[in-house]
C-alpha cells in the first residue's frame, strides 16, 4: 500500500455523467490488481478519503471513472490539471484471475465498469477469451470505452443493443466477474454461485479500522468490503441483507 500525492494528469468523458480522471501514481500502477481500489482524499475536502476502483493502470499513471454524486465526487471532478490528491493504495482484494479455463464474462452494470479494464487485461494475460457486458438505463449512459475480444452491450430501455439487463445478455463462461448495483450482483449470484462480484459498499478508513464497511454473508457474521473485499463469491453474500440503494442502483 502506497500514499502519494498523485498529479491530475487530464480529464475525459465517457458517458452523459460519467468521467475518468487520469493521475500520476507510479507505485500504484505498477502494483495493482484488477478489482482493487484506491482512496482519494482532498484538503480542504471531505474529512473521509473516498474509494474508486482503479479503472486502468498505463505506464506511471492510474485512471478512475467517477460521476458526481455528493461533494467529494463533485470535488474531485473540479480539479485541474497540475493540481494534487491524496491517493491510497492499491487496496482491498481484488479479483482472481487464473489461467485454467478457456472464457471470462465480465459484467457491468453503469458505474461498474470500474474494475473492468484492468479485468480485460489481467483475464487476457491468463490466456481467456474475454467477453464484456455492459449495462444501463439507456445509450446516453453507457460507456463509450470496452475492452475485450468481444463487447455486448444491455439498455433497460432497449435504445442500443440488448434491450433488458447485462446479466441476461450474458454468456455463460468458465470464469464470471461482475462489477454494478447489489440487486444486479444478487442476479449474478443467482445465476453463477462461484461468480466473482465487486460488491457496494459504505467505506470510512478503508483500512480495516473504522467497520464501517460491514458486508453480511450467509454462513452468518460479517466481513469487512475494504480489507477481506470488496470482491467476493456471489454466492457467499447475504445479497437480502446487503443495503441496495447506493447510487451505483441509479445508473444500472
Ligand atoms: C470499493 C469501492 C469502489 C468504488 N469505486 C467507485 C468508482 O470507481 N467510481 C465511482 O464513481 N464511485 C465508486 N465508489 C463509490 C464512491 O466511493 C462514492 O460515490 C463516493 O464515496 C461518494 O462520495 P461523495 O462525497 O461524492 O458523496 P457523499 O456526500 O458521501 O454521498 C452522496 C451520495 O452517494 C452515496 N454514497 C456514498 N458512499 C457511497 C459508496 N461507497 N457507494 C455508493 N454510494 C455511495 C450516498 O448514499 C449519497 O446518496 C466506490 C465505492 C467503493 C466502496
Ligand atoms: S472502511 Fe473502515 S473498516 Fe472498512
């Protein structure tokens, strides 16, 4: 685990709300794994850091995709190029991704796109075959970036490709990753029990300390999504008793 002050080193858009921001963060690109995350922390800005997934790790530099939901997004989407963040990580365990099997689905539901670049590279570097689902309410809301041997694309509203949700215009394949809102993770797990799932959560420390991250599973107990997570097997989770109204619900 790092801390830097990572450069803001541009700004794109890649959806209606929806934007990536590319930082200079070396020891974090290099050490990254797909599904993991990283706390941005502001000053003056929110007290808590808040956690992105890391979207894609090129060279020296790591990229996040966010849309603004509340003052620290809002914040971090009003930064200029030059201008520094507090950034900590790589954190949390991300996806396992091993050779053996022969295809990876990767599913995403809006915003979960996150995890998914670095999931196309880490899955192909394994030698799978790799497809990429990607679900949201309508075109306007879909990412204009993929990644993968091939890209399916879900609307609800059926104006561009499948019309209906990503997990039922998914595949079947050897290896399930899937990354959106906790009622669409639940239809994973319904689906594929030994899916991996990047789950939503509340985060404070993101460290382990605060528990403020607390994700039910179904043998009883809880875990904590930023140290023993946030990825988890689908069918491990307690999906009933996992809060589903996290904003990430908004845009799937
Ligand atoms: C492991 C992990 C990875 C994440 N990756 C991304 C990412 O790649 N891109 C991205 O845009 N967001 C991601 N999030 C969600 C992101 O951290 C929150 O949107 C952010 O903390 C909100 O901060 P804020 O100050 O803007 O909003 P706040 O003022 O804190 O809250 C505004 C609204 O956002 C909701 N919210 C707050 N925290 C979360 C949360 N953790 N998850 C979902 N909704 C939340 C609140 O309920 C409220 O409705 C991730 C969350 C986790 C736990
Ligand atoms: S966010 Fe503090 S314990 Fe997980």
């Amino acid at each position: 685990m790092f801390l830097t002050d990572a450069r803001v080193e541009g700004r794109r858009q890649v959806a209606r709300a929806m934007w990536v921001i590319t930082l200079d963060a070396p020891e974090v690109a290099a050490t990254v794994k797909a599904g993991q995350f990283v706390n941005l922390g502001l000053n003056p800005g929110p007290l808590l850091r808040r956690p992105f997934s890391v979207y894609r790790a090129i060279e020296d530099r790591i990229e996040v995709i966010l849309q603004a939901v509340g003052a620290g997004t809002a914040q971090l989407l009003a930064l200029r190029e030059g201008d520094l963040v507090s950034c900590l990580g790589p954190l949390g365990r991300g996806f396992e991704i091993r050779s053996g099997g022969r295809s990876a689905v990767l599913i995403s539901g809006g915003l979960g796109v996150a995890p998914m670049p670095v999931a196309a590279r880490d899955a192909r570097a394994a030698g799978l075959q790799v497809t990429w689902v990607h679900g949201a309410r309508s075109a306007e809301d879909l990412c204009s970036e993929s990644d993968g041997d091939a890209v399916i694309v879900a609307t609800d509203d059926g104006s561009a490709g499948f019309a209906g949700t990503s997990v039922a215009a998914a595949p079947d394949a050897d290896l399930v990753l899937a990354c959106g809102p906790n009622r669409m993770l639940a239809a994973v797990a319904g689906r594929w029990p030994d899916a991996q799932v990047a789950v939503e959560t509340y985060m404070g420390c993101g460290t382990g300390v605060c528990l403020g991250c607390a994700v039910p599973l179904k043998r009883g107990g809880y875990d904590l999504a930023c140290t023993e997570g946030p990825v988890y097997r689908a069918g491990d989770v307690d999906w009933a008793a996992l809060p589903s109204h996290l904003h990430y619900a908004a845009t799937a």
